[in-house]
C-alpha cells in the first residue's frame, strides 16, 4: 500500500507539467482565432441598382478595393423655354449651356488625373495609401463618365439647333426629364476576407444599405 502511494506522488509533477502544456496550447489556439474577429460592413454609397459584383465571398482584398458597382440614375430637368422664346433661340440656348458641361466636365477629368499622376509614385514609396488613390482613380473615372455624358448631350443639341433652324420648323414646348446615369463604387474600408455579399446583380439598393461585410485581421 505505501508502495502505491509513493509511486503515484512521484508522477504527480509529471501530470502537472502535462496539464499546464495543455491549458497554454488551449490559450494559443483561442488566441490566434481570436485575431480575426472584427467585421466591417461595405455599404452603397448611393442609391440605385447594382451593376456588377467585383468579388466573390472569401475573397482577399486590401483597402480601398472595389467591391460593388452601382449605377445611378438621376433625372435632370431640361431648360424650361422662357416667355416668347423661339424654338431656334432655345436649341441655341441649350446647345451653348451643354458646351459650357463639356468644359466643366473636361476640367474635373484634368484635375483628377494630375491627381492620379501625383499619387501613384508617393503610394509605391509608401508616403500615401493604395486606399487614397484608388478612391482618386474612382473619381477620375467618374469625370471621364460626365465628360462622356456631356458629348453626348452636346450632340443632341446640336441636332435640335440645326432642326430648329429648318424652314417650317415648330416650337416643341415639351421637354421631358433628361437622365443622368452615373456609376458609383462601393469600396472596402479595410483589408480582409470577403465573408458574406448580401447584394445581387439587378438588386435596388438605398443609399447606406449593407453591400457586404469583410472580416478583419486584427494585427
């Protein structure tokens, strides 16, 4: 009997040492799953429908990363005639209004790219973030957008400059609402793992509403 007994006390500190090994692995491992517990949510920065999904869930992506494409569609209000107003004097009205779009456009391009320019060496020096100059490039292409939208308006202008014009030509009082389609980028906030999409393709989505969320790796 005290055979038994000493032969168990002097395995006591051997267990021990087992059982403490045990609970700090334990430890390690609930800390390490730990690390990636933050979640950040990508919302619509706009409202309207979406048009493509850039990435699919459990995709690895970095900040600033284009994750939603949106397109916007808002309804202009063509230039209301004034009293007595011929249909000439109002096509050459609207025709010089769409000239001066072109060159506010053309302006908004010019800036934004001199931006893009300035940014790319500074972000692969590391003295800006790849974050600032995707959302300059996201601009960027938006400009080229509206300077694209104002050519094309300019156009139909023109036209209606030069039928107005025309012997016999009548005055068309009624305009309809001109569209303004814009697309706009839902980008991530932070580097991640894409976990959940929650929109669709052809989806309406509010202005705020959650696109997707994106677990973070915590440092």
């Amino acid at each position: 009997m005290k055979k038994s007994t000493a032969s168990i006390s002097s395995l006591s500190p051997f267990l021990f040492l087992l059982l403490s090994l045990s609970l700090a692995a334990c430890g390690s491992s609930k800390t390490e799953v730990g690390r990636d517990t933050g979640v950040v949510v990508v919302n619509a920065p706009a409202a309207g429908q979406v048009r493509r999904i850039l990435v699919n869930e459990g995709s690895v992506v970095s900040a600033g990363s284009p994750i939603v494409e949106i397109v916007v569609e808002q309804q202009v209000a063509a230039p209301q005639p004034s009293p007595g107003e011929s249909a000439d004097a109002r096509a050459a009205r609207n025709y010089k209004a769409s000239e001066a779009a072109i060159d506010a456009a053309r302006a908004e391009v010019v800036k934004h790219e001199a931006e893009v320019q300035r940014l790319t060496p500074l972000v692969a020096s590391g003295q800006a973030s790849q974050a600032q100059l995707d959302a300059e490039r996201s601009l960027y292409e938006q400009a080229q957008r509206r300077l694209q939208q104002a050519q094309d308006a300019s156009k139909q202008a023109q036209g209606d400059l030069l039928r107005a014009r025309q012997p016999g030509a009548q005055a068309n009082t009624a305009q309809a609402n001109i569209p303004r389609v814009e697309m706009v980028v839902a980008r991530a906030t932070s580097a991640g793992t894409v976990a959940v999409i929650s929109a669709r393709v052809g989806d309406r989505v509010t202005s705020g509403q959650p696109l997707a969320t994106i677990r973070t790796t915590s440092p």
